[in-house]
C-alpha cells in the first residue's frame, strides 16, 4: 500500500518524482490528525483482537508462520499449513471449493466484520504449478479498493493463505450517485488548482475508499474515481470524489515520478557510451514492396539478384514508437544479399531516442518472455512515446512506456536502456497481477522494476550516466558496506523500492555462487516473476519468494533455497527475529540482590543468525539518576542476571535485551508504549487487597460499562489469570475485546489508610488498548488521575502487555482525609479495540507504623476515620471510629472502610517484570483479610467525564 489505499488498476510507474516529492496519495479531507499511511507495516505477532480467530485456525491447519498487517490486523499471508489441508486433488473444481470453504470458515479472521458473500471470485489462474484463487472484497455490492482474499495451491496441496481485507467496512452510501459530468468537474477543479491546464476522462463506480494512516483503519468513503490528466506539469491523477457529493475526498498520482542521479555509461546503456548494433528484432519493413516482419535476429528474405531495397519506421510486432518532437523515425536502406546496413542516428537526439527505446523494448520483451513464455501480455503491441516535452523523467501506466526529452541537467529518458528495461518492469507487474491475490503497491514495483533492469545488465548499479556531467548511477541495489532496510529506509517509493530490488540482487548473486551463474540467475528471474504477481508491498514478498521456490506444495518443511531466501530477505530487514520469543522471571528480591532469568524459547528460521549470542539486563531507579547494566550469564534454557537491591521504598525498572548473532536485539517487554518491567523493594503493609475470587462486589466493588468479575475471556485477554481463577476487566466474554465509543468504570471502596507514611497501589495488570490519542485507560484516586497508556507522538504507541505484568504507583500524594478511593477507566473511540483492562492481586499497601487509636476517646488517631467521643452507632461516627454517611445516590449506611489491623511489620515485598510471584501482600492467605476491620453499607460513587 503506497498511502491511503492501494495504487489504481491502471496505475502509471515512472523513473522519478518531481520537485519536492510530494506523496503519490493526498487526502482532500479526513478525520483529524490523519496522515495517509506511507507503506505496511508488519507485525508477526497475532494482534490482540485476531488472537481468538487465528487459535481456530491454526488448530485445523498448524500453519508454520505468519505476517500481519499491523494497521488492519489481517494475516497478510499464512504459509507452512501441516494440518487438514487439501492432498492429492487434480482438480480446479475442488481446490476452489476447497477455498471458499475455507473462506467461510475463517472470515472472522481473513476479513472481520464481513460476510462470505461480500467476496467474489476475480482470479483463478495455473501458472508455473500453482494455482492461485482471488476473491475481491465488496461492500453492498460496491467493490472495496484493495480489498481481497487469496489461496495459493501447489502440488496438490493448500500453500499459502493471503488476506489484504479491510476489517469491519462501514459506509454511508447513496441510492443517487452525482452525475458523471458533475465528478468530472470537480476532480478535474481540484487538479487545475496546481497543474494549470487539466481535462477529467473516465467516471467509475462507486466503489468504498479505506482511509488508512500508519496505525489503523479510520474509516471508509463511497466514491466515484475520475481519471484527470494535467500537462504543466505533466500528469495523470486517479481522483475520487464522494459519491453523493462531488466533494474531492483523495488523489493519486498515477505517473510514478521520483528523483535520483541518472546517468549512462555503460557501453549500450546511454548516449555517452560505447555503441553496438543490435538487432532491429521483429521490426515492420518493406523489402523491395513487399512488407514484412525481421526475425529475432533482424534477418528479411528477399529476391536474389542484387541489394535490397528496405523501407522502416520503428513499428514493429511487439514495439510501435511514437515520437512528441522532431520529425517521426524513417529511412531507406540499401541492404546487399548475405550482408548487413545499419540504421543510425546517433547525432540527432529526437531520432536516436526512438531507435533506441525500439531496440530495448523490444529487448527487455524478449528478457520476459524467456522468464514468462505463456505471458499474454508480452505478445501485445506495446506503445512507447519518446521525446515528451518534459526532462528528467520517464513513467509507465501499465499498457505504455513514455520518455522525457533532455535538458542541461538530464539525458533524454528515451536513450538509455537502463530506464526503457525499468519502465516496462511496471508494465510487467501491473499486468502480470492476478486479480484478487496481488497487488501493485509503489515502492514494490520501483524496485522490482529496478531489479529487472539489473538482472538484464549484470550489474547493481541503475542508469548510470542519467544525469550529464556524471558517472553516477540514479540508484545502487548493492552499496558497499551497507544495505537498504525495511522500514526505516521505506521513504519515498523510489529510495524504498531498493530495499526489494537489493534484497532480490543478493538472491540472484547466492543462487549465481550455489546453482552457477546461469541457473542461478535463470532461477531467480523466475522467482521474481512468480512473486510479484501474487505479492502485495515489499513484507509479502518473502512468503510468495518461498512459494515460488517450493517443490512439493508444503512450505512447512522448507524449500530447496529456503537458506539463500532467508538470508538475502533478512539483510534487508523483510524476515526479523519474530521468530524469537522469551520469558522473562523475576525473584524475590535479597539483601544481595535481585535475579532476572531470561527463558529464551521459539522456532529459528534456517541459515539466519538468530540463535542467542547475549543478553544484557539494563536497569534504573525510578525518579532518580541511579541506572545500570549487567551483563546477563549464559544458563540453562536462556541467561541470568542480578540487579542490585538499591534500597528499601524504592521502585527499580528494568529490562532485558537479547542479542541474536545476526545483529538484530529483542526487547523485553514486548511493549513500546511501557518497555520497562518495574519491581518495589522493601516491606509493606496491606491496607487492603483484592484477588476477584469470590463476590468482589461484597468488598464494595461498583462496575459500570463492560467492567465485569471473573475468568479472562482469551483473545486479546490472557487465557488464565495471574492466580486463581477471577480477574477484574473490560469484555470479559468472547471474543474479549472492549466496544466503540465506550466509557467504562469500575469504583472501589472507600480505604481508611491512615497512620502510614507512604501509602501504594500495587496490582497485577494485562492490559491491551490503542494509543492514548484514541482510547484511554486509567487509574484514578479520590477523583484524581493517576496513570493513564501512553499517547505516542504519531498516535500509534498501542499498549499491549502481552502478559501479566506488576505495576506500582504511588498513591501518597493523592491521600484525602485519610482515605483513598480507587478507579479504573477505559474509554475508546469509534474504531481499533483491543482487550482492555485485566487486573488481578490488588493491593493497597502502606509502610511506616499503623497504631489502633483508642475509638471514643474524642481523638482521631491510628486506624481510625473518625471519633466522636462516644461509641454509639448512627450519629455519623459508627461504634468502631469509621465513617457513616446517608448519601442521596447510594442511601444510607457506613462508609466501606478496611485496613489491615497487624500491629507487626509485614516483610512482603513486590516483586514484578513478567514474574509468577506475587507483587504484593495479597498473597497470604486469610489472615491479613481476616483480621481487617469491615463496616459493610452503601457507597459514595464519585464519576468523572474525561470528554
């Protein structure tokens, strides 16, 4: 995906931006603060809401890996399948009843929120022993832009499942589209406004429009699309507009335009190089009248007797030129029996552009054609329009290849075979695609067609010579010392596409160096051809690579270059350590310390480097300057390390960070929106604790919203509780996830902690909620916030525990009268919900001595709410000093007080980061509980609004 959506079918490629390389996708209009999305990122992590889903799955297919879209959260491809799938069927019959069985069955997870008939069958093709089925997505009948479902077989076997669905697809439609003329109009306004001179063409639709930035889905249009073409500058631009309105909603620019040094050479690559004479190939000719087509290698026959008389333009079968300025290429030629004449025109700049884009289209055809001989495409007479009156460019729109003449700056686009070959690499994959399973996504297709380029000239290095005065080529797949990395280097299209171009340059110089040049060569050739015709952006190429490169239709016991994929893909940063996985425990903390283990778990990827080289545990004291790292020991099963115990009352945060041979280094926690574990050192006393066992409503617990007591529900919840059986937290029923437009709440009583110097919540949490932009979790305290998730800078820092994690918070400063009162909030937006709140072992806790007070002495002291001097009950002050209150809202009776009535030192001390043990003291049974003083009656609920 290039931004908002995906390119249009009829999407035009071309070699460079112009100035300022604005985004090939623009929003008109959208929600606020929305950025389109400028590529996928991917995630191998089931997301919390597809967690339920994907555990049905793979219990019936035991898939062996799987990427995610991280904004939509679909799997984007499912491969390695060893479970109940298809064997031995010869039929196409089957194999489609076979996918769209499997397509009903795991909707949910393919395409949440949609139903079977929304999918319709676009593509079932048989090509290189794989058959591939597309189903395109609609939404009420309208088509949703790029939208699908795919199933891969091969070898009689499923192979490979792949989703670019839009979940949950919601619009408000129209009964009465605005007119064609009226979508022209207003498509066409929005681009004069910039380009001057514009004229609309084509009206389609309707069809529904995903707005999608970064970090999720936001919502979707019903739009019509209006091609709109501009000359100052040149352009060609899919523009939808609203279908019941004519509003402009987005455009894409359908001309690929990008920046770089283009320079030529090479002999044969550029107009300052050595010149060959290439065969005028399948060329259009009259012999001596007669008209005919050259063979391959440029032969005609004619009658013997004397030289031949041969008139030509550049028209040929599979070529037909076509130029903008200077006079059309023609000439007559004298052509002597068993000889040869050669057609030149090196010296003139508008005819030399026409022979040579002849010679390399034609060329790069024939390339193909060897790669892809049942390809239809390459059997079509291809338009190629030269000498444009534009520079520095070139672009193809999927049917033509174009070129730009030349200025002081730039060669003329059209005289350089490095730029012709990548040009009609576009064309390649527009029309190589099969409906429904691939799609022409713009950094994907820059660099696929600059590695076509590069597999034609033997070399990494694309148009060299593009600009004048210089050597340097426009783009290098293989710099030295370095390499183009997913998806920090995925910027501009151009400068994004040589992550894939150079990932599929060093697969074709290991497959050259394992299989020999020209088998390893003709090898990757075909492993490129396959992919990019069922991939959707540069991530999804990796599992079609490997399918491509599959001889027995199961991906689960690997593929004969499985290594040479896996290490060329992962250079460039398109496989990862996802396949690494660790947990991390933590001990009760020592005088002498405290021990972190790290169990490190997970399948390797084969030939990747990610085997544990090294851990490091690094590790800092809350507000203060106090930090450090130890370097964790090898031991059984992962690493060890030891903290040091910086002193009682304090809060130590930590992580581990494993080192995998390759280079790459995992974090733990798994949470980018809260990356330290954290753990209290020292004794305290429980005040008041809660495990959510047994009626927890009796403690004075009020719940509104989704909050509810009992198991967690799975999904994006934890499948256990951290102890026990009951939890608190929101969506407690499959599939687990918290609703749009939620505010929920669940209050807790009223706690009387006087007499303690420092009270502290301390609890055991799983929670799961989007960015802080959007959806917000909190903790409260006598009304007052104490905690909220993360908002990131971007909107797309989601929290996401992933497990059971301990968390302190200081609760001291917050103390009124005494008493503290606890609560949680979730509230969330119209879209992207994720688990929620999971709290189980709630604690409040206290440090510094507790006396009792002796109640009706008139003095208010120890554990005591109140004294009034006597110890009668009703007057506002109950007989054991506890406040009493006769609340309109909640009616009359005491407030719920309890503390913890040991007139010992409790030693029990947190302890936290992802460990089994307790976090604090609510853990010891009845005793602390028992002896807690309970004054049992109604409750002053206090409400917030945050909006």
């Amino acid at each position: 995906m290039t931004a908002l959506c995906w390119l249009a079918p009829d999407a035009a490629q071309a070699l460079v931006p112009p100035a300022g390389k604005r985004p090939s996708f623009e929003l008109a209009a959208g929600p606020a603060g929305m950025t389109a999305r400028s590529s996928r990122a991917v995630i191998h992590d089931a997301p919390p809401a597809a967690r339920a889903a994907y555990r049905r799955l793979a219990a019936a297919l035991d898939p062996g890996d799987v990427m995610w879209d991280a904004a939509t959260g679909v799997p984007l491809r499912i491969w390695g399948l060893k479970g109940a799938v298809p064997r031995a069927i010869s039929s196409r019959a089957l194999e489609l009843r076979s996918a769209e069985d499997l397509l009903g069955r795991h909707l949910d997870l393919l395409a949440p929120g949609s139903d079977a008939t929304d999918f319709v069958l676009v593509g079932d093709d048989v090509s290189s022993g794989i058959h591939s089925l597309g189903f395109a997505q609609h939404y009420h009948g309208r088509p949703v832009i790029g939208g699908q479902i795919s199933f891969r077989f091969k070898g009689g076997r499923l192979a490979m499942i792949g989703s670019e669905a839009l979940p949950k697809v919601k619009a408000v439609l129209t009964d009465s589209p605005v007119a064609d003329a009226v979508a022209r109009e207003r498509a066409r306004e929005w681009i004069a406004r910039e380009a001057g001179s514009a004229s609309a063409d084509v009206v389609e639709g309707p069809f529904i429009l995903p707005l999608v930035d970064d970090a999720r889905v936001r919502g979707y249009r019903e739009v019509l699309r209006v091609t709109v073409d501009a000359t100052a500058p040149v352009g060609r631009w899919a523009v939808y507009v609203d279908a019941a309105t004519g509003e402009p909603v987005a455009r894409e620019q359908l001309l690929r335009f990008a920046s770089g040094n283009l320079k030529i050479n090479a002999p044969v690559r550029g107009p300052n190089g050595q010149r060959l004479e290439f065969a005028a190939a399948n060329l259009g000719v009259v012999v001596n009248g007669a008209a005919t087509v050259t063979s391959i290698t440029g032969a005609v026959s004619f009658a013997d007797g004397g030289p031949a008389s041969v008139a030509t333009t550049v028209v040929g079968s599979f070529v037909a030129v076509a130029s903008d300025a200077g006079a059309p290429a023609a000439t007559n030629l004298v052509l002597p029996p068993g000889g040869q004449v050669t057609w030149t025109a090196s010296t003139d700049e508008f005819l030399d552009a026409q022979l040579t884009t002849y010679v390399h289209a034609d060329r790069v055809k024939q390339f193909v054609r060897g790669i892809a001989p049942d390809f239809a495409f390459l059997d079509q007479q291809m338009p190629a329009i030269v000498n444009i009156n534009d520079v520095c460019n070139a672009f193809a729109d999927g049917e033509t290849i174009n070129f730009f003449r030349s200025d002081a700056q730039c060669q003329n686009s059209g005289r350089i075979a490095d730029v012709v070959y990548h040009e009609f690499g576009h064309n390649v994959h527009f029309q190589g695609i099969i409906p429904g399973v691939g799609f022409a996504e713009g950094a994907l297709s820059e660099g696929i067609s600059d590695f076509l380029s590069a597999t034609i000239t033997d070399s990494s290095a694309l148009a060299p010579g593009f600009f004048n005065g210089s050597e340097e080529p426009l783009r290098e797949l293989d710099p030295q010392g370095s390499e183009w990395h997913f998806p920090e280097d995925n910027t501009e299209i151009h400068d994004g596409g040589r992550i894939i171009g150079g990932a599929l340059w060093d697969l074709r110089k290991a497959l050259r160096n394992k299989l020999g040049a020209g088998p390893g060569v003709t090898h990757v050739n075909h492993l490129w051809f396959e992919a990019i015709r069922r991939a959707t952006d540069m991530p999804t190429m990796y599992p079609e690579v490997l399918l491509a490169d599959d001889d027995d239709g199961d991906l689960g016991n690997g593929t004969p270059n499985e290594c040479e994929i896996n290490v060329a893909f992962d250079a460039h940063g398109l496989v990862g350590p996802s396949a690494v996985a660790a947990e991390v425990l933590t001990s009760a903390p020592t005088p002498d310390g405290v021990v972190v283990d790290l169990v490190v778990s997970g399948q390797q990827k084969v030939c990747l480097n990610l085997n544990p080289l090294g851990a490091e545990l690094h590790w800092r004291v809350r507000g203060e300057q106090q930090n450090g790292m130890v370097q964790m020991t090898a031991s059984q099963g992962g690493f060890t390390g030891v903290m040091p115990n910086v002193g009682d009352g304090k809060v130590i945060e930590y992580q581990v960070r494993l080192l995998l041979q390759g280079g790459s280094t995992v974090v733990f926690p798994k949470n980018p929106a809260d990356d330290t574990y954290e753990l209290y050192l020292g004794p305290v006393t429980n005040i008041f604790c809660e495990t959510f066992e047994t009626n927890p409503g009796d403690q004075g617990w009020m719940l509104n919203g989704d909050w509810a007591f009992g198991p967690p529900a799975g999904g994006p919840d934890p499948l256990t509780a951290f102890n026990g059986n009951g939890v608190a937290g929101n969506g407690l029923t499959p599939p687990g996830t918290y609703e749009s437009f939620l505010e929920s709440h669940m209050l807790g009583p009223v706690i009387n902690v006087s007499g303690h110097s420092t009270v502290r919540l301390q609890m055991h949490r799983w929670l799961e909620v989007e960015d802080a932009t959007f959806d917000q979790a909190l903790v409260l305290v006598n009304g007052e916030e104490v905690w909220m998730n993360s908002a990131g800078g971007d909107g797309n820092v989601n929290h996401l525990d992933g497990e059971w994690r301990f968390q302190d918070i200081d609760l001291t400063p917050f103390v009124a009268n005494g008493q503290v009162q606890l609560e949680f909030i979730l509230e969330s937006d119209e879209a992207l919900e994720f688990g929620g709140w999971n709290i189980d072992e709630l604690c409040v806790v206290g440090t510094g001595s507790v006396t009792q007070g002796t109640c009706g002495d008139g003095i208010v002291s120890g554990v005591e709410a109140c004294d009034d001097g006597n110890l009668q009950a009703g007057d506002g002050c109950s007989p054991s000093c506890m406040l009493e209150t006769d609340d309109p809202t909640t009616g009359p009776g005491p407030v719920f007080t309890v503390t913890d009535t040991d007139t010992d030192t409790d030693t029990d001390s947190a302890t936290g980061g992802g460990d089994k043990e307790s976090g604090c003291g609510c853990n010891q049974g009845a005793g602390d509980l028992g002896a807690a003083i309970l004054a049992l009656g109604g409750l002053v609920v206090l409400r917030r609004r945050r909006r």
